[in-house]
C-alpha cells in the first residue's frame, strides 16, 4: 500500500502546497475527511447553460458552489481560498479541444468568468475505507481510472456530451455495501451507475482508461461504475466549447467542508 502523503492535511494545507507549486501530483487519499471537489470555469454567457446542465444531470455534476462572475473565491465550500491557484493542475480547452495544462490560471483570469466547483466521488472513499471496503487506486498509489462511456447525459443550452465514470474494482458483496454507505452522500456523486460488465457502458477495455491510471482487478471482483466529475470534460470537447477550464482529472480543489457536511443531503 501506497498511501498518500497528505492523508493527515486538512483542505487548507492542501491548497497552501498547491498555491505555491510544492504539490501538482493527484489528491486521492489527501486531506482524508475533507471533501475533494472538481471545477468547471467558462465564461458568464456559458455560464447558465452550464448550471442547467448541471441541474439536469446531477449525478455527475453535483454542484456545491459557484462563483460571482470575475470572483475566484468559492465562499460558501472554502472562503479565502483561490481557484486559480489553489488546484494541483488545471486543464484548458478552447473550441472544444484540450489547449494546454498548467498550475495556476493567474495570467488567463478574466472578469466574466464564473466558476463552478463540483462534488467529487474522492468523499466518499474515506467512508468506504472506513468500513473496510479497498480503494483500489490508494492502495496502488494511482489516479483513478475513468472512461468515456456510451451514456449520453441531458443536454442543456448549448451543452451535450457523454458521461464520464469512475471505476473501483470490488467483490459483489463489498459493492452491495458501498452502494449503502454512497447513498448517503448524493452531492458526491452517490450510488453507482453500473456494477459488472464495462462493455455495457461501451468501455472496451478497462486497462486502458481515458483518464487515470489502470489498476488491479482481482479474480473475485467486479467493476463498480460511479459518475464522474470529468464529464465536463467530454462534454466540452463534444459541444465544443469556445473556451473553458477545469481541473486535470485527479488533482482535486480541496474544501473546507468536512464529508459528514454532505452527508444525507
């Protein structure tokens, strides 16, 4: 087992290290306990097409905050953290294709820009953990595999696209169990969207993810699908998208908010 080095941080400490360039690797298993959150940032005139996407497709965008236009400071989920700096990494696509990845977004800010941070399926890995059901990817030390799927998400203005999964490998009788405890956390993606056969979703091989990094399945184990905050992502590519950023897949915004502070709602 690999675990990661901030496991004991808090979500402030997390994004001091991020801010000041000292950590730019993925944040599974980092400031356990603190809710981990994705990031969608586009323009003000995108930017209610985008909250209606949203609100039509809340299992892979469940929203926890969004920003005043021009405002980089997510108020309500960590005040006087930054959004443009406070992430491991950032990806920004224009025209509907990945442009570049940086570390800070300072230079490419802009006064229209409103950004969304959005729950993210990390939180509940400390429950799962704590119950004694494997997270594949911390033990192994990896990013967790994610893949594009056949699964198109309701399209909203002028956004539509597939939807993105996460996958942990488990036996049936532990993803019977991590369904339960992810039902009590619906802002951090809840319950699964598929357990076993990944071609179903149209996923062809599961050792080769779109984003992330493969890991083990076991003989005794199935794989076990949850949506995936990188839908943005693919929907940006497929809706092409004059500009818009958002985390590199993996490298989380880290809250202020405790998980239990998502529980049940």
């Amino acid at each position: 087992m690999n675990p990661n080095p901030l496991r004991n941080s808090t979500g402030r400490e997390v994004r001091h290290l991020c801010r000041t360039g000292a950590w730019t690797r993925p944040t599974p298993g980092a400031a356990l306990g603190f809710v981990q959150a994705n990031l969608v940032v586009v323009p003000q005139d995108w930017a209610f097409d985008f909250l209606l996407f949203c609100q039509r497709n809340p299992k892979p965008c469940p929203l926890l905050d969004v920003t005043d236009p021009g405002d980089p400071q997510p108020r309500q989920v960590a005040p006087g953290a930054d959004l443009r700096t406070d992430l491991p990494k950032y990806r920004v696509y224009r025209d509907g294709q990945l442009s570049e990845t940086r570390t800070d977004l300072c230079d490419l800010w802009r006064d229209d820009l409103v950004a969304f941070v959005i729950g993210c399926s990390f939180t509940f890995e400390n429950a799962l953990l704590s119950a004694g059901i494997p997270v594949r990817h911390i033990e192994e030390g990896k990013n967790v595999p994610m893949y594009r799927t056949q699964r198109l998400c309701q399209p909203a203005g002028r956004f539509s696209g597939p939807m993105v999964v996460s996958m942990r490998p488990m036996t049936p009788e532990q993803a019977i169990r991590a369904t339960a405890i992810c039902a009590r956390f619906p802002r951090a993606h809840g319950t699964p969207i598929h357990l076993g056969a990944s071609q179903t979703l149209g996923i062809a091989d599961l050792n080769q993810p779109d984003y992330g990094d493969a890991v083990t399945i076991g003989a005794d184990e199935i794989p076990v699908f949850w949506a995936c905050g990188v839908t943005p992502q693919a929907v940006a590519v497929a809706s092409k998208v004059p500009f818009l950023v958002t985390h590199e897949p993996g490298h989380m915004f880290l809250t202020d908010l405790r998980d239990s502070d998502l529980e049940g709602e």
